[in-house]
C-alpha cells in the first residue's frame, strides 16, 4: 500500500501523545528487574514521548543541571539554558523530555533508549555543561537525564519512579509519513528538552 498524509488526523494523534499511558516507568519493568515487561509496550512503529512525571522540585537546581553546550555551525559551542518557562514548571502538568518516531517496535525502542540493563552511567559523572553523546545512537534519553543529574550513580531508579510515557501506534511503511510530521509537530509544541539541537 502507498503511503499517504492524513492531515485531518494529527489533531487526534497529538492529542492522543499528550495522554499519558504509564504514569511511572515502573509499571512497564518486570518487578525486581531492569527489563521491561513482555507485551506491555507496542510492537508496532509510532511515534512516543517521555515526560517528568515526578516531583517537579525534583528538576530545579542546583540539583537538576539544565545548562548545556552544543556544537554549533562551524564547530562553534552554542550555550542553552533551560528555564523553568521552557520546561513549563508553573502549568502544574507533566512536562515533555523527548519525542521520537519508530517504524518497527516501540516497545524495543523505549528499551533502547533506557538502558535498563546498565547499572553504570553512561556518562561521566560530575556537572558537564557540553551535551556529551551515549555509547549508542538510540539512548537519547538516558544521556539526557544523565546530563541534567550528573551526580546520580544508577539513575535507573530516578527514570523508573519518574518518568512516564505516551504513544501513539503508527505503524507500517504506509504511516512512514505520518510518523514524520506528527514527531515534527509534537516537538515543536512540546519543546522537549532532549531532542533540542542546532543548525549545522
């Protein structure tokens, strides 16, 4: 089947990617473990979203590092600061980390991101202004709450009691599209904090 736009549905689908399905991480792990459970998650492509659904105190500082530095065009730094305005700390509401698309399996990919099976950092410990990269391309989020709490040992913990997630099951070579703009659409009304980067 040819893969088309169904533009009178992203409506519905951003709505539904704001709904969250598992307040806590830790609904999704097998208990005691760090793995998630079999057949909780999609295995279907779509696109997800992590969200702070913890304590909001808990992303202040000194605690929480919300500065970082990019590598920007011609290899300059670009310094960002995340305010408690781009995190939207006063709407009293979950707030958006990331929000990525998948074509095959959400469920391995949300493993992916995490980590689970780490109990190491994945980055160096201690407060790092520069953005530092994870030892893989897909654990975007795991290097993101490792740089805004530098000097949490395991954070395995702090991402299970914390984090939630939404998704919307988009998958298929048909919907190939529709990933594309609803992820696009969803990070910039979001504004999440790990999916920020720069011109190159």
């Amino acid at each position: 089947m040819a893969g088309i736009v169904h533009g009178g549905a992203f409506g519905r689908w951003f709505e539904e990617l704001c709904r969250i399905k598992h307040e806590s991480l830790a609904e999704v792990v097998v208990s005691g473990q760090h793995r998630l459970k079999p057949r909780v998650l999609p295995k279907s492509g779509g696109v997800y979203a992590f969200w702070w659904t913890g304590d909001r105190a808990g992303l202040s500082p000194p605690k929480c590092n919300r500065s970082m530095e990019l590598h920007g065009p011609g290899g300059r730094p670009i310094r960002l600061h995340i305010d408690n305005e781009w995190l939207g700390l006063s709407t009293d509401l979950p707030i958006p980390l990331y929000v990525g698309k998948n074509s095959g399996n959400i469920g391995t990919r949300v493993g992916q991101h995490l980590l689970l099976g780490n109990a190491d950092r994945v980055l160096p410990r201690g407060p790092q202004d520069k953005r530092l990269r994870g030892p893989t391309s897909s654990c975007q989020v795991r290097a993101g709450i490792e740089h805004f709490f530098p000097n949490v040992t395991d954070p395995r913990s702090l991402i299970l009691e914390n984090l939630g997630l939404s998704y919307v099951a988009l998958g298929g070579d048909d919907n190939a599209a529709n990933r594309f703009y609803l992820e696009d659409l969803a990070i910039g009304l979001m504004r999440p904090p790990f999916n920020v980067d720069v011109e190159r």
